[in-house]
C-alpha cells in the first residue's frame, strides 16, 4: 500500500503527468470489431486527479446492447466458444492471462487515471491478480462434469452442466479490473457468451481488455464491451429478453432495479453483489498496535470506495480509549495524493458526484453529535481528494453508522460484552463482510458463527482469493463470485351421479400460526371447492398481511431465538423420521383431502404422492447432519472456511396441481437446513397443508418452524413476497405469477428467489421408436394429473417415418382413457382444479379449432357435473398456433411432424421455456445429439415424469431458476448458497 507515510498532503500541482497513458480504445466493441454507437453519441470520462476531461468515449444505448446480444446470441447458439472442448477454451483463457501480464503496466495506469486506483499497487497485485484469476478458471474450464445418480427407482440419471447461455455483466466503477473479470473470467470457463457494461465512470481498461481478448483468440460475439451509462445502456442489458443471466455489481437500490427489471423482462436469472456496512469488532486482547493498523487498511483501502469496508468498528471498552489514540496518530500519517506517487497510500474519489457525497456524510456524522476525531475536510484545490476521517462517540442510529458511504469514514463505537457486540454488529439491513480481532479461539468461533455476513475474516481484511467464494447476506445480495459451482383402461366415462362418495372429515380449517390454529384477523373465511360436483366443501380461515406479519413475526423468533436451527443436524433428522412416520399412518386421509380438493386420483395418492412425501422428508432427514462447508488453502499464507448456515426465514407459496409433493419438495430441505418457514398453499386446495401443519406439531417440530396461511395470492401471498423480515421465496406456480414475484422481492428487501415456473415441454419421437410403446409416452406426458403439471408434454414431436402410425395409435388410446370421479380405481383422470381452470382449457380447445389445427380426438367436457374434460390432441398444429405456444395445463396434446434431427431440435427449442423435454428413441448417439442440444432443466430419455428426491429439478428461460430436490435443493436453503 505504499511506502512509509509523511503525512496527509494534497497532490504536487505538476503531477506525475509523464505516467499519463496513450488512450487507444474508445469505440463499443461488438463481435469482435470496435464500432462508433449507432448513435454517434460520445461522452467524457474524467481523471479523478484534477477533475478534468480524460478523452470521449462511444456512448452506447438499447439500439447498440440490441446489436451486442444479437452478437452474442449467435456466439452461442451457433459459435465454436460453448462447443470447445474445456480445455481448449482454457488454453485460450491462458493466452488472454499472459497478454495481460505483457500489458499490465498499461492497463494499471488507466485504472488510476479513470478510477483513481494506487498505480504502484494496480501494477503490482491489481493486474496481476486478474491474470491469476483468468489461469484458475482456466483449470477448472475442463473439470465441468455433472453427476450420474442411481436412482431410488429403476432408472437412473445423469446432471449435464450446460453454460448458461448469453450472460450480462454491469461492472462497478469501485474495482473495474477485478470485479470485471471475477464475472468474465468464470464465464469464458463455463463456455457462456456476454455483454459487458461497465462504469461509465472507469470505462478504459474494459475496451483494452476487450481488446487483448481478441488478440488472444477468444472468437468474435463471446465478449462483446458495450460503454455508456447505467440508465440507458444497463437498463437494456437488464430488461433485454435475450439475455439469460444478469451479473451486477453495485448499490443496492441499483440492484433492486436490476431485479425489477429481470422479473418485468423474460425472468432472467439474477446474481447480485450489492452494498455494505460491515463492522469489524475488536475485543480487549487485541494487539492494539495491530488493530489499530487493520480497523484502517478496513476503511482507508481503496479510499474507502471498497463495499466490504470496515467502516462500522466496534471496540471492546478494555481498549477502547488506547485504540482512539492509536488511530489518531495512524490516520494524520496516512498519506493522501496523487496514486501515480509510489508514497501515497490514498487516491482520490472516482468523481466529484462521489467526493460531494461524503462530504455532505461528514456533515452529517459532526451535525448529529458524533465527535470528529480526525480528518473530515478535501485535500488540495484540486481533484477529488479527502482526509482520513474517523468519527468518535457515534450511536447505531446515526447516518454515518447506518449507510454505506463508499468512502473513507470510519463510525468507532465502544461494546461491552460478546452478546452486546454481536447484536449490534447484526443491526443492519447489511451483510456482506465482517472482521474480528480477538486472540481468543472460544470468543472467534462464538462471533463468526453469529455474525450474519456472507464472509467473515479473523484477525485479518481483505483475504480475497479466487478459490474463495464471496457474496453477501440480508439486501447485500446473492449469488457468489470466485470459486468453483397406469393400469387397464376402460374406456371414457362420464363420472356416476352418486360419485364414489368418499368424503373424509375436514379438521383443520384455520391458520396455523406458532404452533396453533387461530381464526384469521380479520375473522374472514372462504370456500373450498370439489371439483368433482363444482360444490363446497368447507370454509377455510382467510389470511391476509396482518396474519402473514404475525406468522413471520413467530418464524422469525424461532429462527433467532429458538431451538430448530441451532439443534445438532441429527436431532432434526430425527424429528423429521417422525414426521414421515405419522404422514404414513395418514396416508389414507391426505389423499382423500387432495382428491376431494384438487380432483387428485385417490388411489394414486394412497399408493404413491403421499408415500413420495414421506420418503422426501426421510431424504433430507438423513441430509440434515452432513451440512458441512470447506476448508480452504488458499493461494496466499491464510486458510479459509465456508461455514453453511441456514438461510433464515423462507417464505414458501405452493402451487395446487401438487398440493402434497410440490409442498415437501421445499419444506423438507428447508427443515433438514435449519430454516424456519411461513406457507401459503394455493387457494384452491389448502386443506392437506392444515392437516401436514398437525402432524408437524405432533412429531415435535418447534413451535414457529412452521406456519400455514391460506388464503389468496393477492393478499396472503403478497404479504410474503413483500414482506422485509422474509429472507427467500421460493414460489412454483405460473410465469407470470412468477414475475409479480420476484418484482415484490426485487421491490422489498432484495429477498434471494427461487422460481419453478411454467413450461411448453416438447417429447421428440425419432423413426426407429417402437410405436406402440412411444404413443402410451405420450399421452401419459400430457394426460397424468389430467395434464396439470409443469412438465407436461404438450408438444409431441414425430419424425415422418412413423407419424402416421402413431396418430392412429393415439386416436385409440386417447379414446379408451377413462374419466370420471377420481376416487374409483378404474378411472385415470379425474377433473380440472377448478371452474377457471376447466373453463381455460375449453377456451384454448376453441382456439386450436379456429386457428386451423385438426381436432383427432376429444375437445369436449365430460358429464353434466363437475370439471371433467376429454383427452383431447389436435394434428396439423403449426409453431405458432397459440396450443403450441402457450402453457394450457390441461389434458391437450400438440401432435406435429418434423423430418431431420436437427429441424427437430430447432423446433423443440423454439420456446420462451425450458423446463423439460423427452426423447424416444433406440439409437444412443441421437439420443446423446438431442439431450445435449434441447434448452431444459431436466430431458428424459425414453421414459417421462422420471423424478426421484436424489434428483435436481428447475427450468431454463422463463420456466425460473433454482432447484427443488437433490442436495441441490437442500444447499439453496443454506447460505452461502452453492
């Protein structure tokens, strides 16, 4: 950080003006080429040092993204990058490392100049440690493997991981090398294509970059510097639909609109790195001298322009009054000016906007009472330079303690005891970093297993390294950078008038709230409907945000306080055994509960969804004690530890097509992780969550892990998606359910999301399928659950060989399937949830009619009662008939025919979803070609609704992101998230 300090000066008027360096890229630069804006628009970037003009720069917008993303598109979907052999991609990876290394001297200059950054510190570690990251994905970009899991059935499966696809990346002005390539660096591994923003503070060293990546061999379209500001050209990365992941780093109000906009576009997938207050607490057998060095290295680093600053320094009283003079002394000698200067340790700020702003907290922290202990005034007459400055005698409750300042403040504030200094260290809305200074082994693991921060760093600051993996906690974001991660049938009938009358006893109508059942504020209740007659079958307390808060109020107090996420992993599993013995022994009235509400088939129920439940609570039981993090040797003389920690309180809103199986698939992880929880099942079937919320109770999970509101998704569930003291939703339901989502967590407390949303699934039916076997596939993929499911595969593709074959084998099978009432065992389809429902697919049945697709089979209601409705699939179809386009959730196949693989692939692809698809075929290498080539989270191979509690499910696209099932869905209720 320099040599020895002489002082707080202003920069020598003359400067270093001989390190100024040659400014040679300033154009976009887009596939490969630099190109002027289409606008022709150009803008200033300044030096920091004296305030004026550095050069123009292109000043890029929506129209030049466009151009960019399409660049990019074609990169990927057509391009040799993701298509390289790992190593190949890591061999280029090293050329761009060297290049670096050859140019580092150049590229650290402008840094300094765009950014104010130390010369002599860019040159030595900045750039250098880019080069070392661009190596270490470099060695990881052939070590992309899935896993091949054997499965609990007789099947067995294997995780493909696939680059994401086209990727944004909006660089912060703060670290515009190295938070550039902690995005690029691990993209280029994983074979993505990008659009870069950068700062349009610090756009120089990302063209050069751009530059020396083509130089390297990186194609053209992969890496694609799109220079401009954050209102016009980031907005157009975030809202763009054709980008499949954004990456930002920033303010946090900047990435709330950044997630606002991912949720309003195609539902991108979002990883934020937002801000910071992060404390570093001292306790009274610090070293002092030590201390002292490091609580300023915490806020002087970087002129304080660092998001893991340590600008809230909390010191133990026992010390307290040395520490003061310590850093007295020590922050009148750190010496401020000009970076290109090998004595100076400070730069200036990035601009005048942000040297206005800390001033202006400055004032703040003196008007409010806090005592200026040193600093607190501009160096010089010229550029963006400010003293040291540290604030004595500042209270929780002040500005300068509570908002991230960016700059070099330090807010010193004096604890007593371990709990009084842990709770205050916790009072932000914050959670990116933290330090502790203590000798004490006993007092460190206390503190860092407390502290609720996404990194924790003992007697030290700043240990970044690539092999860790850095994120934050609470509104500093998500997502990480470093680190490598039927029987018989008897054919269609209408269901009898008497029905199979099998009604169970409805004991649980009210909310479930901190381990009892309470009447709804508001004293409302709502019906619950059987789509078997269209009648009533009970009234159900209606939740709304007064019962929300109060259920959140109860799982934030068990979470914080409570037993359930701190019991021994063990003592969890054997609560949650319990709780799948019960559900056995009532299996037979759960089902009932899910017949009688969502029209489930009873006996598949009994036999298989309520049994699944079970072993999906004995699945993640037996995870519970094997939540263990890593030990890291990292690169430098330190060693790390990732500590997996329980997200906090989860709120989980829960779809009716799967009343009992969706629920457990994120209950069970969130319980075996330690989580508390508040649910929301769907509206139309909230009868078996009340009655599971009873047999929690009664297998001993703690009162508060587990809260049931029903009521609607415009209220109860809006409270939750909304609701600040919530730390994650995760939510299956609808697309565009699912963006009303993730815009009230983007709007809100930037909760983490997890989205399982709709899907468009295609089957592909090859020439060499056996035919008899591929049309039973196939209707059952669109006739289970009378096709209401995520997966359903409405779209069956058959290659012209055999599509005559099998249409007349569908046109049979479809007329033999029978409907009617769902508890008779002879029956395999029973009604729609709902009138909506019923009425929706009537609807899209009319439009394939008017749209000129050939009805083959069904198309009308069956009976006179109830929600029932023919098998039905349509011939003719074309690609953009809207039953081929839009997710109908209902029993209604798209039957068309394609000629070649590769016409077949396009077609399937040709979806704004990516949630699953199915293959039939004898030949291993189509079946290899295809499954590689299909856009989906999850693709079957001659099988279909092929799922096990062992194996990962979510979407691509707009079908969401995040993972239920596997331990993939166990890690994603643990923070760090893997």
């Amino acid at each position: 950080m320099g040599g020895d300090s002489n002082g707080s000066s202003a920069p020598c008027e003359s400067s270093f003006v001989k390190m100024m360096p040659t400014i040679k890229f300033t154009k976009l630069f887009i596939n490969g080429e630099f190109v002027d804006a289409i606008s022709g628009k150009t803008f200033e970037t300044m030096d920091p040092r004296t305030g004026e003009v550095t050069t123009r720069i292109a000043e890029g917008d929506k129209e030049d993204v466009d151009v960019a993303v399409k660049a990019a598109r074609a990169a990927f979907d057509h391009g040799p990058w993701p298509r390289m052999p790992g190593a190949e991609r890591g061999r280029i990876m090293l050329k761009f490392a060297d290049l670096i290394d050859e140019h580092a001297e150049e590229l650290a200059k402008l840094d300094t100049i765009d950014a104010g950054k130390l010369f002599g510190f860019g040159k030595a570690v900045d750039i250098p440690q880019v080069a070392h990251m661009l190596r270490y994905y470099a060695g990881a970009a052939d070590k992309i493997h899935g896993e091949v899991l054997k499965m609990s059935r007789e099947l067995q499966g294997y995780t493909l991981l696939e680059p994401f696809g086209v990727v944004g990346h909006i660089i912060p002005w703060n670290f515009p090398s190295s938070l550039l390539f902690a995005k690029v660096a691990p993209t280029l591994a994983a074979g993505c294509t990008m659009v870069v923003k950068p700062a349009e503070q610090t756009p120089l060293s990302a063209l050069y970059y751009a530059h020396l990546a083509k130089l390297a061999g990186v194609p053209d379209g992969v890496l694609n510097v799109i220079t401009g500001f954050g209102k016009t050209a980031g907005a157009a990365v975030t809202h763009h639909m054709d980008i499949d992941k954004v990456s930002f780093t920033g303010s946090t109000e900047v990435g709330r609109e950044v997630m606002q906009a991912a949720a309003k576009s195609n539902l991108k997938a979002v990883s934020l790195e937002l801000g910071g207050k992060s404390p570093l607490l001292i306790f009274d057998d610090a070293d002092v001298d030590k201390a002292a060095d490091l609580a300023l290295l915490g806020i002087l680093y970087n002129k304080g322009e660092i998001c893991v600053a340590s600008s809230r320094v909390f010191v133990q009283e026992g010390i307290y009054d040395e520490l003061v003079k310590k850093l007295q002394v020590k922050a009148k000698e750190w010496t401020v000016g000009d970076p290109f200067d090998p004595k100076v340790r400070q730069g200036p700020q990035v601009d005048k906007k942000q040297f206005e702003k800390i001033l202006t907290y400055i004032e703040h922290g003196k008007r409010e009472g806090a005592t200026l202990l040193t600093g607190g005034k501009p160096v010089g007459n010229k550029g963006y330079y400010i003293e040291p400055t540290v604030f004595t005698d500042v209270k929780d409750d002040m500005l300068i303690a509570k908002d991230e300042i960016f700059g070099p403040v330090m807010s010193l504030m004096k604890f007593k005891t371990i709990e009084e200094g842990i709770e205050r260290a916790n009072n932000t809305k914050y959670g990116l970093a933290a330090g502790i200074v203590s000798k004490n082994i006993d007092v460190i693991n206390t503190v860092s297993r407390s502290i609720r921060a996404g990194i924790i760093w003992i007697n030290c600051y700043f240990a970044f390294d690539r092999d860790c993996p850095y994120g934050g906690y609470k509104m500093s974001g998500f997502g990480r950078d470093f680190d490598i991660m039927g029987g018989q049938s008897n054919g269609s009938s209408a269901c009898s008038e008497e029905s199979f009358v099998k009604m169970p006893t409805i004991k649980f109508t009210k909310l479930f709230i901190n381990g009892e059942f309470v009447d709804s504020v508001s004293g409302k209740t709502f019906e619950t409907i059987d789509p078997r007659t269209g009648e009533v079958i009970t009234r159900v307390a209606e939740g709304d945000k007064e019962d929300v808060d109060l259920a959140v109020k109860a799982a934030r107090a068990a979470f914080d306080h409570g037993p359930w996420p701190r019991f021994p992993g063990a003592e969890r599993g054997k609560i949650m055994l319990k709780f799948a013995d019960l559900i056995d022994e009532h299996s037979e009235e759960l089902a009932k509960l899910d017949t009688v509400d969502a029209g489930k088939l009873f006996s598949f129920g009994k036999a298989v969804d309520i049994p699944l439940v079970a072993q999906t609570l004995r699945y993640y039981a037996g995870a519970a004690d094997k939540i263990h993090g890593e030990v890291l040797k990292m690169s430098r003389e330190l060693q790390a530890y990732t500590l997996l920690e329980p997200f906090g309180v989860v709120g989980h809103i829960i779809p009716w097509n799967f009343p009992s199986t969706l629920l457990f698939a994120k209950v069970a992880p969130s319980l075996a992780a330690g989580c508390t929880m508040v649910i929301k099942p769907a509206e139309q079937t909230p009868l078996s969550a009340l009655y599971y919320a009873h047999l929690a109770k009664l297998a001993g999970v703690p009162d508060g892990v587990l809260n049931v509101i029903t009521g609607y998704g415009e209220t109860a569930g809006a409270a939750i998606t909304h609701h600040m003291d919530i730390d994650k939703v995760s939510f299956t339901g609808s697309t565009e359910v699912g963006r009303h989502v993730m815009q009230a967590a983007a709007k809100s407390n930037l909760k983490a999301v997890s989205l399982e949303l709709g899907g468009k699934s295609p089957l592909i039916i090859f020439d060499d399928a056996d035919v008899d076997k591929a049309a039973d596939l196939a209707l059952l993929g669109i006739l289970f659950n009378k096709g209401e499911i995520c997966v359903a595969s409405s779209r069956v593709f058959v290659q012209e060989g055999i599509y005559d074959e099998l249409v007349k084998k569908l046109k049979e099978k479809a007329k033999d399937w029978t409907v009617g009432d769902p508890f008779d065992p002879n029956v395999r389809q029973g009604p729609q949830v709902d009138k909506t429902q019923y009425e929706k697919i009537l609807t899209y049945i009319e439009h394939g009619k008017r749209e000129g697709a050939t009805l083959l089979t069904g198309g009308k209601p069956v009976g006179k009662k109830g929600y029932y409705i023919e098998p039905t699939v349509f011939t003719d179809v074309r690609d953009d008939m809207l039953i081929a386009t839009d997710e109908i959730f209902g029993p209604v196949m798209s039957l068309m025919k394609f000629k070649t693989i590769e016409e077949g692939i396009e077609r399937a692809n040709n979806t704004k979803y990516g949630l699953a698809a199915g293959i039939v075929t004898k030949n291993i290498d189509v079946a290899n070609t295809v499954s590689r080539s299909i856009r989906a989270g999850t693709i079957w191979i001659n099988c279909y609704f092929a799922f096990g509690d062992d194996v990962p499910f979510g979407g691509y696209k707009m079908s969401g992101f995040g993972k239920d099932y596997g331990l993939q869905g166990l890690h994603k209720r643990l923070l760090p998230p893997l």
